[in-house]
C-alpha cells in the first residue's frame, strides 16, 4: 500500500464520519474569526438558541476595518465602527479562548496572531472566515478559508462537512538568490499553473529551496496558495516549525510538549506517498517577480516586458490581456521597469512579519523615498511585530527614509479602512490580490516582494533589487 | 435555507473570466452586519459609473450602460452564464449572497472557486459545472438571442436548452439532498452530536494539548 501524504494524515485524523458519497464531517480543532465575515454567524446563533460547541477553539481579532493611525480617534465610520463593536459583543456573548479587540497591544491580523501566539500548531485542523487561512499550513496543519454559513455550522458543531480535495506536490529544488524570496516563488508558481491551477487542491510545498524558508517565508508561500485557486497550502512541519513554537503562550508545555513534538514527527508525507499533480520548479531559475495585470497569474520576471496581446492566440486569455492593460494603464511590450508608482503598501498577512520588515528595512536603510511617490505605508502585522521591529530600531529606518509607521491591521491590503489607492493611483503592494479596484476603487496594484516594493519606493519605479545590495 | 428543485429562466451571460469576489460585491459593502440587501450593489464597480457605498439608493445612482446587466431584457435574469474560474480570491459569503439578493438562482460556469463553489449551496443557489464547449454554445446562443431561457432541473440532474438538446450535471448527493429539501445543515449535522462527542473524547486523549 503506498504511503499517506502530509495532508491524508491531516484530513484522516479528523473525520468524525463519513457519507458512501465521500462526504465527511470534519473535526475542527481550531476557530478563527474576525469582524468581517463573522456577525451573521453569530445572529444565527442567536435566533436558533444555539452556543458555541467549543468556545475554547476561538481565537479572534478585529483587523480589516480598523485604522492604521490616530487611534486616540477610534473609528471614525459608523458602519465600520458597528461592525467591530459586534464582534466585541459578540465575543461577550459566546466566548474565545483568546479575544484582541480594537487597540489592544497584540492586536493584528488574524493570520499573524495565530502563529505567532502558539495557537497554530501542526496537525491541527484550522477553519476562518477568510481565504488567507491558507497562511496556517505552514506549521503542516490542514487550514482554508470558509463562508459565513460554515463559520455558524463550525461554531454550532465544532465540524464541517466536506469532500477530500486532491493533494498536488509543489517542489522547489535548490538556491534561492539574493534578493529572491518566498513571495517570488509563490507568485511563479502562481505563473506557472495559473490560478485556478489549483482548484480542486490542497497543494504540499516541498524541496530545498521551502525547506530553507524561515517559519515566516513558509507562511508568505502558503498564504498564496489560494491565489492558485488551492483551499489549503501545507509544508511539513521540522526543526524550524518546533523551534518557532516553543515557548509561545499557546504552545504545548512540559510532558504535551514533548508527546507534541513527537507527534509532530510523524506528520510529514512517506517517502513512496503518491501525489494527484506534481509541479517542478528550480529555485535559481527565480528572478524577483512584478504583477502587471489585474489577477496574481499576471505575473512576470522584473527583468520582462509588459505582454502584447497581439501574440495570444487564445481569444479569451486575449481580451483578459486587453482588458487588463486598460485598467492598469500600461502599454504592451514597455519595460517591467519603466512602470512608476504613486505609493507603496508594505504589509497585509503576505508579508507583515518581521522578516518581511527586516527585508524592507535593509533596502530602505540609509536611502530616500523617490520624491514621486506620494505615500509608503509600512503596516506591522500585529502588536508584537510592531514592538519587535521597533525593538531593533526598523521603524527610525522607515521614517528617515519617508516611508509611514502604522499601527498594525489589514489596511490597504483590501482598503476597507480609510488606507486606500485614489482612482488611477498606482501601487507596489505587499499584498496578495491585484483585482480591480482592490486597493481602492480604480486603484492599480502590482504585486511584489517587500524588498521589491521597498525597492520601488526608492526608484520610483519598479528595479530590480538584486542590484541594490 | 430556501430550497430549489426546478426552474425556467432568463439567462445573463458575463463574457469575463476569473471573476472574482471584490467584483462580485465590492469590500465597502461587507461592513453591513445583515445577511441580506446586496443584491442592488453586485458587480457595483461595473454596474454604476458612480462610487458605490452601503446604503445608497441604486435606484438613482447612474448606469453603465455598457454593462449588459443593465439591458432592460436582463432585469429578470435568473441564470448567471460565466467563465472559468468563477468567484476566485475572498471567501466573502456576500458574494453569493448579493448574487441571489439580485434574483439568480443558478451559475453555468467551466468551472468555480471552490470557497465560492461552497458558498453557494449554503444559499440556495445550484452552481453548475459545464463543458467548455457547452458553455461556448450557450454564450453564442444566449448572446444572440432577446429572451434566452434554460429549464434547470436539480431532480433529474439536467438542463434543456431552447432547441431541446440537453445536458447533465454533477452534484454530491448530500448537496443535493439539501437544496432539493431546503435543508439547514447545521440541524442534520447536530444528528450526529454523539459521534461528534466519541470522536472528542478519543482526539482529546491522543492530543491532550489541543484542549489545553
């Protein structure tokens, strides 16, 4: 019998039972929730009578409408303002083992506090109102995003119904080069097999060049994988996963520890495990990548050029490209690197950590922000990154450089705060989404890594960071 | 939740693919608490040629009369035509919320997201995996014509076309089972409370510290 891959191991070790159809309910071990997809839920609690099934499995924050300054001023939109007051209600109501409102010190994004507060752990089942759940598979836990019917059936029952999905192997062999990063590989792969590339899928990321990813880059490649149209990314847990969960307030301790960490062993796929897809990519044919069009499989190498649509032969993909370079307003075949920005975004669950900060710091340190660019907003992904980064003394960076030091929250990654594109206004962003109108209404997002964006900020226009160090 | 078991309808073609959530119903309008009222803002950025906010009368908000959902003869379209990778990116359950509130009842489409695939069963709405070839025809046809209509039938797994050629489709039995029936899913899966438990029990004695 061949081998069972990390995710059969995941999803096998949850079914509390199973349909002759496939269909199985699914134990859910961990509840995220934020203000957003989450008020529904709990108002169909409340007119069924229904309590929580494990209020302890909660972990919640307020993080998409919150502001990213002068909070003294609170929240100024009424709407916004009522829809993060009812999550504290609501939390009031039902109960979480761990609730950050609206200013609290560790306050962030639910997909930063999660890992970073030891409540993900590996082999965990983890389910939120949001696709960028994805992030949790890093640690090898099964984890995507759900709707706001699923978010009161998890609260109702602590399970979800649900078929396995396919399980595709992603391997990335060798040596990334300087200046080349997790959300490189992420956005290639995305290039690669496009983003419904996925669908259907939960996507394994394996082979040297992951395994050489810090806990943070891993979480910026599984956050991702969602913009491949895969639920669920995952990487085994090893050395670094422990090392990262030790100590943490929610991890194991004492004797659990130990049982974890050896349980956590056994997790990674069996060598003779077979997988549904496989995709191969090498790490040093990686060049830093820039979105140029309005879905993150528009992606090329910095050193490209714009796409013709001239040269598509298929007339869907054609009109895509057209309509495309519209919105964006670019011209076919001009240089990646001819293309200016108006402002910068570093920051959203992709890339707010530390180490993506770090990253931004080092090519921003000692240099100016191109008096072109109207904004660079750096938003830490949590409390506890804001205080790491000004611990060493990141942010007195940022600032001599002219970029923004926020307080940490979802921002511009989705503009639902007042961070936001004008219309027309162009964006080297951080993020994970160039969707029309995403960042603000008429608003032109390229996606890229922070080092790349920082990189922006300085030139003005979109370079090559390899050549900055 | 409402059920759906057979419908006749107008169909909609939206000649765009990977649509995506932010485009089905903008992040401004996911502030609202409510589960209901999108309907009036779907596709806001491409319906109106103003900045949609929560709350405004659609009623005098000016139309993109290049958006073809704005035709008089789609004002009661019930059947959503797309393109491939429907619904990408946010798990924003607005998303077919809004698409319902505006009237639909069923998406034809070479294929879905699958958080938005999800989602829809949740609403009532009967998400339809076609061939692409299929689905090129009803484009076509569906384009062509003033008043297209398709015959949906979710008892027999079918649908039939104004020429009277038709197609099947999949669908789990489960799903099925519960759109058919307008069933509420967390009540059929409360039945199993006890398996619920003894699984508990034995995942709590084999992973202590996940209920520390």
């Amino acid at each position: 019998m061949a081998g069972k891959t990390l995710y059969d191991k995941l999803w096998d070790s949850h079914i509390v039972s199973e349909e002759s159809d496939g269909t199985c309910l699914i134990y859910i071990d961990r509840h995220l929730m934020h203000e957003v997809t989450s008020p529904q839920a709990f108002e169909g609690m409340r007119l069924a009578s229904r309590l929580p099934w494990r209020k302890d499995s909660i972990v919640a924050v307020a993080d998409h409408n919150t502001p990213t300054d002068h909070w003294e001023k609170g929240i100024e939109e009424p709407i916004a303002r009522l829809q993060v007051e009812t999550l504290d209600t609501n939390i009031k109501e039902f109960g979480a083992l761990v609730y950050f409102p609206f200013k609290h010190e560790n306050q962030g994004i639910i997909h930063v506090i999660g890992p970073e507060n030891g409540t993900t752990l590996p082999g965990m089942t983890v389910v939120c109102g949001d696709s960028h759940t994805s992030t949790h598979g890093a640690f090898g836990t099964l984890a995507h995003g759900i709707g706001t019917s699923e978010v009161e059936h998890v609260l109702a029952t602590q399970t979800l119904v649900a078929k396995k999905s396919k399980c595709m192997l992603v391997r990335v062999e060798g040596n990334l080069g300087q200046g080349v990063t997790a959300k490189d590989i992420a956005l290639a792969v995305i290039g690669r097999i496009g983003t419904a590339g996925g669908t259907g899928f939960a996507i394994e990321f394996g082979g040297t060049a992951i395994r050489s990813l810090s806990m943070e880059g891993r979480m910026t490649v599984c956050n991702l994988a969602i913009e491949a149209g895969a639920r669920a990314g995952l990487i085994a847990p090893d050395e670094k996963t422990v090392a990262y969960l030790k100590g943490r307030t929610f991890s194991p301790k004492g004797q659990d520890w130990d049982r974890a960490v050896a349980y956590w062993a056994t997790l990674p796929s069996d060598v003779d495990a077979s997988f549904d897809a496989m995709v191969e990519l090498k790490a040093e044919d990686i060049a830093p990548q820039v979105t140029w069009g309005t879905s993150p499989e528009q992606v090329l190498a910095v050193g490209g050029r714009v796409p013709n649509p001239a040269a598509e032969a298929d007339p869907i993909r054609r009109l895509g490209i057209e309509r495309a370079l519209h919105y964006m307003g670019l011209t076919a075949d001009m240089p990646i690197t001819e293309i200016k920005v108006d402002k910068v975004f570093i920051g959203s669950c992709t890339n707010s950590r530390i180490e993506d900060l770090r990253a931004a710091a080092g090519i921003a340190k000692g240099r100016q922000k191109a008096a072109s660019v109207n904004q660079v907003l750096v938003v830490p992904g949590s409390g506890q990154v804001k205080r790491q980064a000004e611990a060493e003394g990141l942010d007195k960076i940022f600032t001599a450089a002219g970029f923004e030091w926020r307080e940490p929250g979802c921002s511009m990654c989705l503009a639902m705060n007042a961070d936001r594109l004008i219309p027309g206004e162009r964006c080297a962003s951080t993020s994970n989404r160039n969707f029309e109108g995403r960042q603000g209404p008429g608003g032109r997002t390229h996606l890229v890594s922070p080092e790349m964006a920082a990189a922006a900020a300085i030139a003005g226009h979109f370079v090559d960071v390899r050549n900055l160090y | 939740m409402k059920s759906f078991k057979q419908l006749k309808g107008l169909v909609f073609p939206l000649d765009r693919a990977n649509v995506d959530t932010d485009a089905i119903i903008p992040k401004q309008f996911l502030k609202s608490i409510k589960r209901s009222g999108f309907g009036p803002y779907l596709f806001d950025e491409w319906r109106y040629l103003d900045h949609g906010e929560p709350d405004m009368d659609c009623t005098k908000r000016p139309l993109n009369p290049d958006f073809l959902l704005n035709q008089t003869r789609y004002r009661t379209a019930q059947i959503l035509l797309a393109r491939d990778n429907f619904g990408c990116g946010s798990s924003r359950e607005h998303a077919p919320w809004a698409i319902e509130g505006f009237g639909f009842q069923v998406i034809i489409a070479p294929s879905f997201a699958d958080i938005f695939f999800g989602n829809c069963y949740k609403n009532g709405l009967l998400p339809i995996v076609a061939p692409a070839d299929l689905v090129e025809r009803l484009f076509r046809e569906s384009l062509a014509s003033e008043a297209y209509l398709l015959e949906v039938d979710l008892e027999r797994q079918k649908v039939t076309l104004p020429s009277g050629d038709a197609f099947g489709f999949d669908i789990t039995p489960h799903r099925k089972h519960c759109l058919l029936n307008g069933l509420d899913e967390i009540g059929l899966t409360l039945q199993q409370a006890d398996k619920i438990r003894a699984f508990e029990a034995r995942h709590k004695s084999a992973q202590p510290w996940l209920f520390a």
